[in-house]
C-alpha cells in the first residue's frame, strides 16, 4: 500500500494506521501505532524520551525480534508454561513474520476475529466465545513473556478488562437436566442421597449449603427453607434467604 506522508517529522500512514520512525543510536526503526495521529504523536515522543534515558537496548531487540523467534525462545525457556504455547500455530497463522514492533493493539482486535469466523477442524462447528478468550489469554501471557525477559517495552493489550477484546462470560444457569433424567438419577442414587439430590433439583441450593441445612430452618408446613448463613444473604431481619420448590433461592 501506498505511504502517504503527514506534517510531522517521522510519522505517515499506510491505509488506516499510522507508523513512527526514530533512531537508536545510528540506527533508524519503525513502529505501527494505530490509526489516530494524537497516538502516533504520543508514541513518537515516548519513544524519543526513552531512548534518551537509556533504554534502547530493549527497543532495539523489540524492532530486531520476529513474532517466530518469540515462540521458540518460550519453548526452550517457558518450563511449566505448555498451555500458553498449545495454541502457537493459531498464533503464527496471523503473527508468523512479524516484528514485535509491529503489533498493534488493532492486531488483537483482527486476529480474535479471525479465530471467532474460523470453523473448527474437527466436525466444523462454530467457535465458542470462551475459547477465543482461552487462545487470547494465552496471547497474552506470551506477550507477558516477551515483556518480562526485555524483548518487549511493553504488552500491546490493553490494561482495562473494559477493552472489549475479550467475550464477557455468559451469566446465568447453561445447563440443567431434564425431569426424565432427573427420574433416572434419582432411581440409581442411594436411598440417602436421594433427598439431597431431589431437594438441590427442586430449590437450586449449593452443595454446602445443602450439606450445613438444619431441621430448624425448614418449615413443612409453608414448603420454605430458611438460609441463615447464606453467602449471598444480606437480610436485615436475621430470619434468613427463601427458598422454596415454587420460587427457587430469592
């Protein structure tokens, strides 16, 4: 693509992002920032500011270090660490060749969206949203790497979780059984775990609560129990949260 020049020393663009060059000692480099020039500005004289403070040896080996060679550094000394590089392939199909200096944090952007629209190998079903946050944290870590053993200045993701590169989790209950498997495991359960799996089935109850129930907390006649210690209870009465078959945990 074509390198349109701006007004101010050391920045153009090349389609919609913009790059900074500057100098380490003789040395000239260049850096993708991102598509606002307020950025690019910004970056620029970062940069310029570091490197008289001394701190071009890590500048140097982010603009001399491909994304390549950063995987195979983590292989050899990352011990312990093979669930960061499980997915390094995926890493490669979009990062293979680049310099670390090159990577942006619209790169994030891009490449967890490539993994998100690319059919999974086995049986090609559709890409979990969790699984696009697992490959992106491992990403992440990797990157964590490059930063900790000063190939990197600094991490491009984002430091807010309120970034958006990351799917938020799904809330709320996913999966639950059917009444007619609900009769199959209660028929194979033990005569004394049967009312404590029925009993969790109908209120929805956590396991220690169910476990710490006391007599004196369930009322037959109204179908209720009372959860006094209940880790979500903030009941100013003391009497406890409801539960019942009708209305679940409230």
């Amino acid at each position: 693509m074509k390198r349109e020049k701006t007004k101010h020393k050391g920045i153009y663009k090349v389609g919609d992002t913009y790059y900074i060059t500057y100098y380490v000692g003789s040395k000239k480099y260049e850096k993708a920032v991102g598509s606002k020039l307020s950025i690019a500005l910004k970056e620029k004289m970062e940069r310029e500011n570091r490197v008289k403070r001394g701190n071009y040896e890590v500048i140097e080996r982010q603009e001399k270090m491909t994304f390549d060679e950063l995987i195979h550094l983590c292989q050899k000394e990352a011990e312990g660490k093979d669930y960061i590089l499980r997915p390094s392939q995926t890493y490669l199909s979009y990062f293979g060749g680049r310099k670390l200096s090159q990577i942006t944090k619209k790169d994030l952007f891009t490449f967890r969206d490539q993994i998100k629209s690319t059919p999974k190998q086995r049986g090609g079903g559709e890409v979990t949203d969790s699984h696009v946050n697992r490959i992106m944290a491992g990403l992440r870590r990797l990157f964590n790497f490059a930063v900790n053993r000063d190939f990197m200045e600094e991490n491009p993701f984002p430091k807010t979780s309120k970034s958006g590169l990351f799917y938020p989790g799904q809330k709320g209950l996913r999966n639950f059984f059917a009444e007619e498997q609900m009769v199959k495991i209660l028929e194979g359960s033990p005569d004394w775990l049967r009312p404590i799996v029925f009993t969790a089935y109908l209120t929805g109850m956590r396991e220690g609560e169910l476990r710490g129930l006391r007599w004196e907390w369930v009322d037959l006649n109204d179908g209720v129990i009372y959860l006094p210690y209940s880790k979500t209870l903030k009941d100013p009465s003391g009497r406890g949260q409801r539960v019942s078959h009708a209305e679940g945990v409230d």
